[in-house]
C-alpha cells in the first residue's frame, strides 16, 4: 500500500508542475467536498496553509465570476423586443456570439474539471482502497429483492 502511494505522489508532483490549474482545482474540489482539511491538502498536494487559501479564495472567486457572466448573459434578450426596431450590428453580433462563447467555455472547463475529478475518485477508491464504484455492464440480478 505505501509503494501505491508514495508513486501516487510522486505522479502528482509531476502533474503538479506541468498542469497546476487542473491540479490546483482538484485540491480544492477536495477541500470544498470536505474531503480533505486545508492541513491535509497542504501535506498531500505539498504546498503550505496560505497557499491552499489563496487557491480556494481563486476559484471562488473564478466560480462567482463566472455565475455573474452567465447571468448577465441569461439576462440578455434573444429576440429582439417588439419596441427596439433597428437591427443590430455585426459587430455587437459578434461581441455578443464572443461572450456567449467565453461563457460557455467556462462552462465547459467546469464539466471537464468535474468529469477528472470523479474519473480520479473512483480510480483512488479502486486502487488505494479496493473498492470497485464502477457498475459492471452486465449484472446479474441479486437474490435479496
């Protein structure tokens, strides 16, 4: 079991150093799951306290920006109102399309970001625990129902 995890840390510090916002993201999709305190996140991700509150408070802050954006985007007509009769421009078509499209592909890095972190967990719970979370494809049905 400490072989597993001594090489499960020295792949994180190797991811760690070439992709830190994907790493940093998932510490704090740790911490915020209350999976891990901020001291346990510090010894395993190696980095101290003040570092983990800096990324917590980052893509908190990332995360209302983002909530913001999309609202303001939601906010916005997608018809025309009966009272507005000039068309719009090309160009704040094209502002327009440029913020839909930056809110969207802050959205699509929040479900990626998700679909890591869970691919992860089940791994860990497979490996380091021995639990197999993933359904099999053909089950067959169990005798207590």
């Amino acid at each position: 079991m400490l072989t597993i995890n001594s090489q499960f840390m020295d792949r994180l510090v190797k991811l760690r150093m070439k992709q830190p916002k994907r790493i940093m993201r998932e510490m704090v999709a740790a911490v915020l799951l209350d999976q891990l305190n901020i001291d346990q996140a510090a010894e395993r991700y190696k980095v101290n306290r003040l570092t983990v509150l800096r990324w917590i408070r980052k893509v908190e802050e990332e995360a209302k920006a983002s909530k913001q954006s999309t609202s303001i985007t939601s906010d916005q007509p997608s018809l025309p109102s009966p009272k507005s009769t000039r068309r719009s421009t090309p160009e704040e078509e094209v502002k327009q399309l440029r913020t839909k499209l930056q809110s969207m592909e802050k959205e699509l890095e929040t479900a990626n970001f998700k679909a890591l972190y869970y691919s992860t967990l089940v791994r860990v719970a497979k490996h380091e625990l021995g639990v197999d979370v993933e359904k099999k494809s053909v089950t067959k049905p169990s005798g207590l129902c």
